[in-house]
C-alpha cells in the first residue's frame, strides 16, 4: 500500500512514454506524406515552366518569322509599286512616241497628197482637185464691190502648202526611209510619163506610209492590252499582299501578347516554385532529425517502459528483477518534438 503513489507516477512515465512515441510515429507518418506531396509539386512545377519555356521559344520563333515574313511582304509591295510606276512611265513615252509618228506620217501624206494633186495638175488635168475658194471677210467683199483689188496671199506652212511642219521619227519605228532615185539621166521619156512615174513614186510612199501607220497602231493597241494587263494583275497582287501583311501583322501582335503572357505565367510558376523548394527545405529542417532517429528513440522508449514495467513490478510484490534505465532516458530527453 505504501508504493501506491510510486505505482501512479510509473504508470503515468509509461503513458508519457507512450504518448511520445505515438507523436513521432504520427510526425514521421505527416513527415513523409509532406515529403511526397511536396516533391510531386516540385516535379509538376518543374514540368510546367518546361512547358513554358518550350511556349515562351515557340512563341519568339514565330515572332522572328512573322516578322521576316512582313519585311518580305512589305518590300515586295513597294518593288510592286516601283515596277507599275517604271512601266506607266515607259508607256506614257511609248504613246508619246505613237502619237508623235501618226502626226507625223499624217503631215507627211498630205504633203506628198497636195504634191500629187499639182503634178495633176500639169500632167493629168482631169484629176486635179482646185483648191475651194477662199471665203472674203466683210471688208473684203466691200473693196471687191467697189472695184478694189485684194492683196494677194501666201499660204504659209511647207513649201507654201498650207500644210504644218512635221516631225521626222522615222529613226525611232526602227525603219529607214526609202532610198531616193539616183541622180542620173535614164532614158527618154515623155512630159507624161515622167509624171505619172513620179505619181506613183508617191503613191508607192504613201502606201508605205500607211502601212507604218497601220502597224504602228497595233503595236500600240498590244502595247496598251499589255499594260493594262499588268496593271489588273499588279493590283490583284498588291490587293492579296496587302491583305496577307495585314493578317501576318495581326498574326505577329497577337503572338506577341501571347508570349507576355507565357512569361508572366512563368514568373508566376517560378515564384511559386521556389515557395515549394523552401517549404521542403523546412520540412528537412523538422524532419530530418526525427526520421533519421526515429528507430533508435522507439527502441529505446520501449526498453524504458519495459523496465518501468518490471519496476511497477517489483514494487507490487512480483520477483521480477530491476533494470537501470537511465542512461537511456537521457538520451531521449535531447529532443523532446
């Protein structure tokens, strides 16, 4: 009866014992679940910001592309531009030239028309055309009423025809002018014949001059198909380019926004990624000792509360012998979690 008190306090050293070890037994279980659970968010973490990373390289290749692809576009739009204006250019000096040949050829039949018309004149009177009688001004006819007399008139323009002057373009239809009849005396030939030889001399000319015309205006009506060929075709281009620069730029802003966000989320997974590396670092810091320990402490309680058992023993009667602990307990008094 008197070690009842004695009994108590062995029995509650056994249930402290045993609390004890229940709380390592329950820290070293939450240590390695806490383990596991953190080390699978590091890993997924890890495998998020490769992802990432791999978006974030895609993402400025893309760029980089887009925008090789603009300058491309953008140049090809303005070599377009520069192509149609050198090719107006060209063809406004080509009209040029074609209308300058037509008035030229133009003037140059009339000359040999009128020059026709005066050999007519002397060799085939029946075919000469008189020129139309000039109509009189007012003043005139009035100094013709009272017996005046008018003052003669010069027609002006090539060798007194009335006909303007002309530019001579042959050079540029890339053809020569016929050569002229030598110099020389032929055969004897009446007033009559030498005439009508000169008049189809000119007749010849004038078909040649007619034919230059002709072709002339075909090359010119090819040469405007042509042109205005190129120019539907240039502006579809310029229409497809334009349209295809439009999306790649919006393509490329869009990309672009894209690839901020990709970094922002990167920083975020980053962040949070380092917070899980610290918090496994607390968890070595808490757990490590416990885990590396943790058999010998179990050991070593239960040797204690065996021999706190065959204490309780002894002193309530029973022959068990009485073993000395306390090294051991010292050792588990170093940590107490």
């Amino acid at each position: 009866g008197g070690f009842d008190k004695v009994i108590t306090m062995v029995d509650d050293m056994i249930d402290v014992l045993k609390k004890e070890q229940q709380d390592d037994d329950n820290k070293k279980e939450y240590c390695a679940m806490q383990f596991d659970n953190a080390d699978d968010q590091k890993k997924a973490l890890e495998r998020t910001i490769a992802d990432e990373e791999n978006g974030i390289a895609t993402a400025k290749e893309a760029i980089d592309t887009l925008t090789e692809e603009i300058a491309a576009l953008e140049a090809g739009i303005m070599a377009l531009d520069k192509s149609v204006a050198e090719a107006t250019e060209q063809r406004k000096a080509e009209n040029s030239e074609y209308k300058a040949l037509i008035q030229a050829d133009s003037t140059a039949k009339e000359v040999l028309a009128w020059a026709k018309n005066r050999l007519n004149k002397f060799y085939n009177p029946k075919l000469y055309k008189a020129p139309p009688k000039r109509e009189l001004t007012e003043e005139e006819r009035i100094t013709v009423n009272m017996g005046g007399t008018l003052a003669p008139t010069t027609p002006g323009g090539i060798a007194g025809t009335g006909i303007g002057a002309f530019v001579q373009i042959r050079a540029h239809s890339g053809r020569e002018a016929p050569v002229p009849p030598p110099e020389t005396f032929g055969p004897y030939q009446r007033k009559s014949e030498q005439g009508n030889g000169v008049i189809a001399m000119i007749d010849l000319l004038v078909k040649e001059l007619d034919k230059e015309m002709q072709q002339a205006e075909v090359s010119e009506k090819d040469a405007q198909v042509d042109y205005e060929k190129m120019l539907a075709d240039a502006a579809d281009k310029r229409a497809a380019d334009s349209k295809l620069l439009t999306e790649k730029t919006s393509a490329k802003a869009t990309t672009e926004e894209a690839l901020q966000a990709e970094k922002e989320k990167k920083t975020g997974t980053t962040k949070e990624h380092m917070a899980t590396m610290e918090y496994i670092s607390s968890l070595h810091a808490d757990c490590d000792w416990l885990l590396q320990y943790h058999a010998a402490r179990k050991e070593a309680r239960a040797s204690e509360v065996e021999s706190l058992v065959n204490a309780k023993s002894v002193l309530s009667g029973a022959d068990f012998s009485f073993v000395q602990t306390s090294s051991r307990s010292g050792f588990l008094a170093r940590r107490a979690l």
